[in-house]
C-alpha cells in the first residue's frame, strides 16, 4: 500500500522491531504500512472517535493483521499501560493537543523510547514543553504533501538545552542541517508575520505596538537565518 509522504517520513522514523503506539490511528493507514512492510511485528492503534475507530477495525480485520494490530478505543495514551510501547507516535493534531495527551499520562510517556510527532501547528511550544519535560529532539524534517510543509519532530528522553525560542518554533535541527525545504518554510512563516503585522500597525492600543515590535524583531531574526542557508 501506498502512503502519503508525512506518513512515510513518519514511518522513516520508527526503528525496526519496536512496538509501535499510534495515537490518533483514523484508518490505520500507518499500523497497516508498518505491519505490511515487517518493519515492526506490533502496533497498538488508539482512536476515539466511531467513525474512523470503525474504519480503523476494518482496515486491520480485511488484511487479516488482527494478531499485529491492536485497535483500541481510547483518549490518547490513557488506552495504554506504561511499558507497553516503545515508539508513540501523535501525528496530524495541534502542537497544544499533542503537550495536553502527553501531560495527561506521565506513566505512559515516561516509558516510551522514542516520540515521533507531526503537529499541524504550535510546533515552537511543542518543543519548549518537550525540553522543560526530560525530552531532547534527535531529529527533525520537512515534508512536502499536497501542497503544505508539515514538520516531523523526533525526541528521547534526556536533557535539552533552550536558549532561542524563534529556534524552537523553526526547529534548531532543521536550521543545523540547513534542510533543503527550509527556506521555502521560512518564506511563509514570513508571509504569516507580515500579515499580523500589519493588522497590528492598524491599531494605536499601546499592547499592540509592544506585539508589533516583537514581531518585528522575529522577522528581522528570520532574516538572519535565510540569509546563512
């Protein structure tokens, strides 16, 4: 079966052998891709919502993998005992919605190996809550899927140094390696500033002209990086 290019950088991430956590499963696109290409032997799917739970179900019982998948009906990683996981992967929801299911179960988060996560957006205080939690990101990507840039973020438990925040909303390893998509992410992140800004520049409200110097500052920042990839 064929992937889309953010589950197959996913996937990419997700070391051989493991059992495999995947929170938000929807059709089990990614439990069925991992079971189908024997890169794992187990993968737990969690979903709550009854629709794609169902769809879910049926993708596993139809291939016949119900002794390698397990669908589970659940709320994030509350469906699972702590240990049984090693790699959980929250993939395609906020960067809010990802710190909230992990805050929410310690027992289970602090078991993992390994996190792989693709939040649609807040990735910055994703990885800020991340480092302030015992996680350290050991790898990031950029991947291209109809039309949109998506961020792939990979963390380990162990200690993370801080000291950028605009760092940590671009993603220090991506800026590292100077990512080949990078300046095309840069460029829009730009394009968003400079629309805030500008509403920002409507108002006389003295937080306003704070924000807006802020975000001024940011962008000047954004400058600097464009400039050395």
């Amino acid at each position: 079966m064929e992937l889309s290019p953010r589950l197959l950088c996913i996937a990419h991430f997700v070391p051989p052998g493991k059992v495999v956590a995947d929170i938000g499963t929807d059709h089990a696109l990614l439990p069925v891709y991992l079971i189908k290409t024997g890169r794992v032997s187990r993968v737990i799917g969690v979903e709550k919502a009854g629709g794609p739970l169902a769809a879910a179900r049926l993708a596993v019982t139809s291939r016949g993998f119900e002794g390698f998948i397990d669908v589970r009906c659940g709320d994030g990683l509350t469906a699972l005992k702590p240990g049984e996981a090693q790699v959980i992967v929250l993939a395609g929801m906020g960067g809010h919605t990802i710190k909230e299911i992990l805050a929410k179960s310690p027992g289970v988060r602090q078991a993992a190996e390994r996190l792989v996560m693709q939040p649609m957006a807040q990735a910055g205080a994703l990885r800020l809550w991340l480092a302030g939690h015992g996680w350290r990101i050991v790898d990031e990507e950029l991947v291209r899927d109809g039309g949109r840039l998506f961020q792939v973020i990979v963390a380990e438990p162990g200690k993370q140094e801080v000291d950028d925040q605009l760092l940590q909303e671009i993603g220090p390893r991506l800026v590292a390696k100077k990512h080949p998509l990078l300046k095309e992410y840069l460029a829009g992140l730009l394009r968003i500033y400079e629309k805030i800004l500008t509403g920002l520049q409507k108002s006389n409200r003295p937080e306003a002209r704070e924000k807006a110097g802020n975000i001024q500052d940011k962008m000047a920042k954004l400058e600097e990086i464009l400039a050395c990839l």
